[in-house]
C-alpha cells in the first residue's frame, strides 16, 4: 500500500529532527552562562520530535492511502510554481553578472511570458511591463531610498 | 501635551500624510483583492519604509493596515467573493443587498461601519495600551517567556482543523530561529561549516519568503486561475449612499459598539485576528437581533456587524504589539519588524520610552479610519479598474519586487537567496496542509523566548518559579486550555466533559489572579470563582442534553 502524503511529511519530519538532534552535539559549550547554547534548541527539537511522532501515528491511524506517484502529473500540476523557482534561481545565479536592473526585467519578462499568452502582442506587452515595472522600482530604490542596488558586471559604470 | 503636540507634527505634515494616503490606497487594493491578502500589502510596504523615520513608516503601514480590512467589503458586497477573510461575514448579507438593488447602500453601510469600529478601536487603544503596558511591567523573565509560549500555543489552536500541524509549525519557527549565532552567548549553532549559515537568518527575508512568495506561488499555480482577472466585478455605475448609510448605522449604535468591542478584543488575543473577529461579531449581532430570520437575506445588521468588528480589530492587536511587544499575527509581526529597523524596541516600556513614537501611532490610527473612508468613498471606480489586472502580472512583478525589496535590507545578496529559500519551503508547507502563521510568529517569538529564558535563568536555576510567578502561571494555564480548545470545540454539546471546561479554566485562572496580591485582583479572583462555580453547576445539572458525537455514533 502506498504511504499517503502525511506519513512521508511525518517520516522526513522526523528524520529533519534526528539530523538536528545529531548536529546540536558539534555545537560548542561554553563555560560562561546559565543557558547553554543547546538547551533551548534541544527543548525545541525534543517538542517538534514529540509532535512529529504524534503526526506519523495519526496518519498511519487515518488508514487513508496515498496514490501512486506519477511524475509527469507532478510537473502538469506544479508547471507554473516549478517553472518560477527555476527563473528566480537563474536570475540569482546571473545577479553578479546581470545586476538587479537588466536581471530583473528579464526575470519578470520570462515569468510573464511562462505564466500568461505567448503570442507576440502579449509578448510585446510582457517586454512593456518588465521595462516599465523594473525601471520605475529600480529609480525608486537607487534615487529616493539611495539604495545601491547590485549593478553586475555588463552595464557601464554609469549605472 | 508637549509630546502628543509632537507626536501631532511628525503625522500631521504634508509628507507623512501623503505617505499614509499611498499607503491606505495599497491597503484597499491589496484588500479588494480576492486571494491577495492584507499581510501581504503590509508585506509588500515593508521595504518602502526603510528611508522613512519610524513614524512615517509606521505610520505608512498603518494605513496599508487600515486600509486593507476595508477594502475587503467592495468586492464582498459586489461580488460576493470576500476580499480578505476578515470581509467573510460581510458577503453573507452585503452580497443579497446588492442583488436587490441597493449596492450604494450596502456598500455605505460596510464604509460607515468600518470608519465607526475603527475610530471606537483607536479611542479603546489610546484608553487601553498605557494601562496594558502598565500591567506589562510587572512581568517578570519567568512572566514573558510564560506570554511567547502561550502565543505560540494559542497561534497552534486557532490553526483550524489539524492543530498538531500548527504546533508542528510554531515548534519549526521557534528552531529556524535557532540557526546561526547564538544571542545569549555568541556561538555558533547548527551551520554546518558554511558562512551563510552562521549569519543565520534575517527575520525580514524568512517572513517575505515565506508569506509574500509562497502566497503568490500559489495564487498562480493553477494556469487559468494565474491568466483570471484580480476580481471579476463588473463595472457598475456605483454612488455609495453616505447620509443613509451613516444614519442607519448610528441608529444601530448597540450593534456597532458591541461589535466594534468583540473586535477589539479579538485583536488582543495574541493570534485571533480580523478573520474571527467578523464572524464572531456577525454571529453575536445575529443572537441579539430581534430579527435573527432577516439574517442572510440582505439585513443591515449583517454588514455593521462584521465590518465595524473587522476594523476595530486592528486596534486590538496594536495593544498587544505596543504594551506587550508581542505580535498578534503576522501584519503586526511585520510592523514590529519595521520597528526594529528603527531600532526600536517594542516591549511593555515602550510607551514610557519612546512616547512621541507611541502617540504617533495613536494619532497614524486615527487618521488612517479617516483617510480610508474619504478614499473608499472617492476612488471606488478606481479600486475596481485597478483589480481588473491579471494575476500572472502582479505577481511576476511583486516576485522580482520582493527580491529587490529585501536585498534593501542589508545591501547583501544573501538576504535574496533566504527569500528564496524560504519561498519554496513556504510553498511546499503550505501545500502540505500546514499553517503559516505559527511558523512565523515562532521565527519572530524564537529569540524573544530564549532570551527571556535565559534572563530568568541567570536570575535563578528554579523551574518552580515558572509556577510561582502569577503572570507566568496564568500565562501556563491560558497555554494549557488553549491547547485543549480545539477538542472543546469539536466536543461542545457532544462530550460530557466539555461542559466543565470553561468553568475549570475560570476556576483555575483565579489562582493566579488570587495570587497576584493587591485589591482588586484578590476581589476578581472571588467573581472569577464564582462565575466558574456558576457555570459548574448548570453543566452538572445539564445531563441528558448531550448529543453523540461523530465518533461516538460510528459502529465498531
């Protein structure tokens, strides 16, 4: 019988707790202080073990069964959350080299384009939202909060 | 004088006022919004802030505040699609007035009652926050540590149907808040060898990753849903009918200051917000109404109620964040956030030490009810215009917003990356069925609570002292019933036991009560015994009139 959603959360739950459990015991003890560094994290662990254990036994009561795991349903379902992730994790890795400016209207460009209408006037459109948007946010931050925001490698120095 | 006169200066000026007018104009858009909640502007105001002194940042997000639970009414009552949860109960007779013609007046009624219960909540604020504070120094390390845990808990039990999943989430918030560098003593804790680790995590990129990101992963997760109009209201050729709207509000003075007081007090409470104050006050309004049958139907009870309720909590939950330094839910967890940019420090002293800053707020409150009801009452064709954008573009926008917003914080790119992070955590938690709110309230009140466990420590080895403190006991009791009360609910009329539960929680707080030592308190002590006596008897005397349960009826 496959596990349900439930009992897989409660299992990984609990094994996040063994793994911070462990690592609370690298931390280092100091001599001075009521309070140990370890203790109240200990105490929250202990707590969030307890809990999760109640968890897992509740869903393993509830008797509900889990459906199979189909991955291409997971990614028609998840299209759209899965798709965004992957843009903001590339507009990260670029930020060094794209800045928040060029970056960011590329960022919004792609996620318009991934989430609404492809077809070339929503195109243009998107690449008019992305410009406009990004641009007003990023005068706003650099001119009336003075906030200097990254301006990666490839612009010229006057931005 | 000198001070209020002060405090009247920093809010009553050109610059400020325009800034708390923005802000209550986000407020009413973010809450006509349906799925696009109030936090969620407050959120999104955050990093305007930071180039603000504290009254006028404070003051800008009060106004989002404001603003937001009244805007939750215009797409309740024309669409019969609350805004905000905390417009819920509005649609239930809002939504049939308007269908029967007469949406100006339903939507009069809904302004009118908002303004009302929210200028009765900031007369209750300035009345109640000094003496709230007053109460809040007394406490003790054991006392304040005793308030976080009974917050979390508290937080947990109004999660809704699974209440260990919110214990779940407050227990993950308490220990995120645990990684990095320890407070109390300097050292580093669970990060693994990596640097990032060891800074730990700003509490401004976790709630914005947690609650702005994940919130807007899900609003577009369904393609169709991402590609809908914001609100489906169609363009109406709409005057709210003020002189009407007001008049019969006013006539209806009991209802709106009852409601407005279940609001207020609602906020108090470290987690009940605007979502249960509406209901709770519709429910109430409905009990007392000679014409319970009209209710449903399209009754100007049904709006007052729920709408002056809503309002009036914001007012309560500012109490608690003022004299307490607690926040009750996550829009006062963010101002608190805001704050602490500033460098201050919300705690029972905060009125004493910082008291231009307080009456500013005071004041922000004030004129917040005023400037949403002048911009409801103006830009209501506005409002419906702007929610005819497609979600798919908001939500691009204010994603790679939030990036930019929280890189402002500290001008480190690493704060973008914990936003991202935490996005995705918050979205998969989320979708597992978990509660955000205690998982966020656990990040804010983590360091709070072991700090102040650590102070009561350094005081004294004694756990006994947890029990011995009246504060403390009281808060341990509160904490303890309150996560008996999701069982008391489903149980009410079922379970025999469930009749003695609130005469054992009067009974046992007059404990504490009693121990707390002066006048009035031994006296409130007595009245408290006597209620819990009271109540005992008629449940003892109450057999025979209980229900099977659910459970109980199943066949084994």
């Amino acid at each position: 019988m496959p596990f349900n959603k439930d009992i897989w959360t409660s299992l990984a739950l609990l094994a996040f707790c063994f793994v911070m459990i462990a690592a609370s015991f690298d931390v280092v003890s100091p001599d001075f202080g009521m309070l140990s560094p370890t203790a109240w994290p200990r105490a929250v662990l202990a707590l969030l073990t307890l809990l999760s254990l109640i968890y897992f036994v509740n869903s393993v009561r509830s008797g509900q069964r889990g459906s199979a795991f189909s991955l291409k349903a997971f990614l028609i379902k998840y299209r759209n959350p899965i798709c965004c992730f992957i843009a903001y994790f590339v507009f990260l890795i670029t930020l060094p080299l794209l800045g928040i400016l060029i970056g960011g209207i590329l960022l919004v460009f792609v996620m318009l384009t991934i989430l609404g209408e492809n077809d070339i006037r929503h195109l243009v459109l998107h690449a008019v939202i992305a410009t406009v948007s990004i641009s007003i946010l990023w005068c706003i931050f650099t001119f009336a909060l003075n906030v200097r925001l990254p301006r990666g490698s490839i612009l010229p120095a006057m931005f | 004088m000198e001070i209020f006169l002060q405090a009247f200066l920093e809010i009553a000026n050109v610059q400020t006022l325009m800034l708390m007018t923005i802000g209550a104009a986000a407020g009413l858009i973010s809450g006509a919004i349906p799925g696009f909640t109030i936090a969620m502007g407050v959120v999104l105001t955050l990093p305007f802030t930071f180039g603000m002194n504290a009254s006028q940042g404070i003051a800008t997000m009060i106004g989002v505040f404001v603003g937001g639970l009244s805007g939750g009414l215009m797409s309740g009552i024309l669409t019969g699609i609350p805004g905000t949860p905390s417009s819920v109960a509005t649609t239930f007779d809002g939504f049939p007035m308007a269908r029967r013609g007469q949406p100006g007046f339903a939507l009069g009624l809904g302004v009118w009652a908002s303004f009302f219960g929210g200028i009765i909540s900031a007369i209750m604020l300035v009345a109640l926050a000094p003496q709230l504070a007053r109460l809040g120094l007394e406490f003790q390390p054991w006392d304040y540590f005793s308030l976080v845990f009974f917050a979390l808990t508290i937080t947990a039990s109004l999660s809704g149907e699974n209440m260990i999943k919110g214990l779940i989430a407050g227990m993950l918030g308490l220990f995120i808040a645990t990684i990095g560098e320890d407070d109390v003593n300097g050292i580093a804790r669970f990060d693994f060898g990596i640097d990032y680790l060891r800074d730990g995590f700003g509490f401004l990129p976790v709630l914005i990753g947690l609650f702005a990101f994940s919130q807007l992963m899900s609003d577009v997760r369904d393609p169709k849903d991402a590609r809908a109009k914001l609100s489906q209201t169609e363009e109406m050729d709409i005057r709210i009918e003020h002189r009407r709207a007001a008049i019969a509000v006013l006539r209806r003075w009991k209802n709106l200051i009852v409601s407005s007081l279940i609001g207020m007090f609602t906020g108090i409470l470290p987690a009940a917000g605007s979502a249960i104050s509406n209901i709770l006050a519709y429910d109430q309004a409905k009990k007392m109404s000679p014409n319970p049958e009209e209710f449903g139907l399209g009754c100007e009870d049904g709006i007052i109620a729920p709408e002056s309720a809503n309002n009036a909590t914001a007012g309560g939950s500012l109490i608690t964040m003022m004299a307490l330094g607690i926040p009750g839910d996550v829009i006062t967890a963010v101002m608190l956030g805001a704050l602490l940019i500033h460098d201050v420090v919300p705690s029972p002293s905060f009125i004493n030490d910082s008291p231009v800053l307080a009456n500013a707020i005071f004041i922000a409150f004030f004129f917040a009810n005023f400037l949403v009801l002048f911009l409801q009452s103006g830009l209501l064709r506005a409002f419906v215009l702007i929610t005819k954008v497609r979600m798919y573009m908001l939500a691009s926008v204010i994603l790679a917003f939030c990036g930019i917003g929280v890189f402002a914080l500290n001008n480190v790119t690493s704060d973008i990356w914990t936003l991202f992070f935490f996005g995705i955590f918050g979205y998969v938690f989320r979708s597992l069925g978990f509660p955000l709110a205690p998982l966020i309230l656990g990040v804010v009140l983590g360091p709070v609570a072991e700090s102040w466990l650590a102070r009561a420590l350094a005081i004294s080895s004694d756990p006994v002292l947890f029990v011995t403190n009246p504060w403390s006991l009281f808060f341990l009791i509160m904490a303890a019933f309150s996560i008996g009360f999701s069982f008391y609910q489903k149980q009410r009329g079922h379970s025999r036991w469930a009749d003695f539960y609130i005469p054992a929680l009067a009974l046992s707080l007059s404990v504490p009560v009693f121990m707390m030592g002066g006048y009035v308190r031994p006296v409130l002590a007595v009245g408290l015994i006597a209620v819990g006596l009271w109540m005992l008897w008629q449940a003892w005397h109450r057999k025979g009139q209980i229900e099977p349960s659910n459970d109980a009826a199943r066949p084994t």
